[in-house]
C-alpha cells in the first residue's frame, strides 16, 4: 500500500454477542487521543458488517475486541471477508481474552497482533504506528 495522505484510519469493533465494550472504548480513545482517525463500530456487530465498515471508511486497519471466546470464528470471518473483497491491504490486530495456545493459529490465518490483558494503551499506539503506513510527512 502506498503512503496516504491524513492520519492513520482504524476501525475499532466489536464482533459477536459480546456485550463489553469498555476496553474497546479505552483503546479507540487511545488511538484517537495519539493523533490517528478512529471509526468505533459498537457493540454486536457482524465481520460483514465490520469489513464493509472498514471499506466504506477506507481504513487501514481494523482492531478487534473480544472476551466471548468466539475469537478464532470471529477474527478468522474477518480475514476471510478481506480476502474475498479485495482488501487484504487493511491490517488486523486483535485483543481481549484470548488464550495463548490460540494466537499462533490467529497469526497464521492472518491476523497481524494480538493483545492480552495487561497490554498498555501505549504499547497498542505504538504498535499501530509502527506496522500501519505512515501519515504523510511522518
């Protein structure tokens, strides 16, 4: 993907029947507050409807939040809706309860990071700003 103009663009999501979105919210602000635009979807939303958020918006990336469990259907939907639509260059990364035996698998099928509990909000800036294109004159 070439260097856009603008600040980096996430949508922040929360996938499946999950009803706790506060951590979501306390990263959206994060992201927003560190200078990059943020699209926060709400709560129960479908991967169709996230990846067509993250499309119509022209993201580059999609944060995904989760605490039900349903991670490797949920984030595996996402990628594969990415694929089949053409938008494989919109990075995803992930965070919540997610075992550590099921994140080589999430990395495998293409999700890019993961973050468990105890990852610092600055830990998650950085990160974004490190893998996800840079604004320009940056």
């Amino acid at each position: 993907m070439g260097v856009a103009a603008g600040p980096i663009r996430v949508v922040v999501a929360k996938p499946g029947l999950d009803g706790h979105d506060r951590g979501a919210k306390v990263i959206a602000r994060a992201l927003r507050d560190a200078g990059m635009e943020v699209i926060y979807t709400g709560l129960h939303q479908t991967p169709e409807q996230i990846v067509g958020t993250a499309i119509q918006e022209d993201a580059d990336a999609i944060g995904l939040s989760i605490l039900s469990g349903a991670h490797n259907t949920l984030f595996a939907a996402v990628i594969d809706l990415l694929k089949e639509r053409d938008a494989e260059d919109i990075l995803v990364f992930g965070g919540g309860i997610i075992p550590e035996a099921d994140i080589p698998p999430l990395k495998e099928k293409g999700v890019a990071e993961i973050f468990t509990p105890g990852a610092t909000t600055q830990a998650i800036v950085d990160w974004v700003r490190a893998n996800v294109r840079q604004p320009a004159g940056a």
